[in-house]
C-alpha cells in the first residue's frame, strides 16, 4: 500500500463518509448509498478508490458485493503515522529531561 494513495483517498469528504460508514461492519453499496449526497454509482467509485488505496476490502455475495474495512490496509497506515507519534514523544521526552536539568 502507497501511504499516500490511502492519504489522498481519505483525502475526500465523501470517502471519508464511506469510510466511516464502514465502521459499522461489512455493507453493500446500496446500504452504503442510504441517504448520501451522492449516487449508488458514485459511491460505488468512490470504494473503488479505498479498495485501490487498499482500505477497503470487498467479496462477493450472491449478486452484491459487500465491502468492509480491510484491517491490514488500516494497520499499515497506522503503523506509518505512528512514526510521528514517536518522534514527538521522543520530543517531548528531550524537551523534559531538559527542563528537569534546568531545575
């Protein structure tokens, strides 16, 4: 996964919605579409790019395809952001011991 193909399809608001949509479990697209401010087809584009960004996950179901958060997509880019999680506690760590050798 490109970490910047899952940051630029998130990017968008109405992913961002299908996204979070997600959260509630696996969804056909026509449950997903409920009530969104954009067509079933859009929205069925719009989960062709989370899939390509590798956040989405998709089977078949007898003639719908139902779509879920793909958690290893969702774990690789964690783990990418969480480099700067540890670089400002690193930071903060620094900025402590320092202020603590001020004392």
């Amino acid at each position: 996964m490109a970490y910047g193909n899952a940051l630029e399809a998130l990017a968008d608001p109405t992913r961002r919605k299908v996204f979070e949509r997600l959260r509630q479990g696996p969804q056909a697209v026509g449950r997903l579409a409920a009530g969104m401010p954009v067509s079933r087809p859009a929205v069925s584009q719009h989960l062709k790019v989370l899939k390509e960004a590798g956040l989405v996950s998709e089977e078949q179901e007898g003639t719908r395809r139902i779509y879920r958060i793909d958690p290893d997509g969702l774990a690789k880019l964690r783990a990418w952001l969480d480099q700067f999680w540890e670089i400002a506690l690193d930071a903060f760590k620094a900025e402590a011991e320092r202020s603590e050798g001020d004392t």
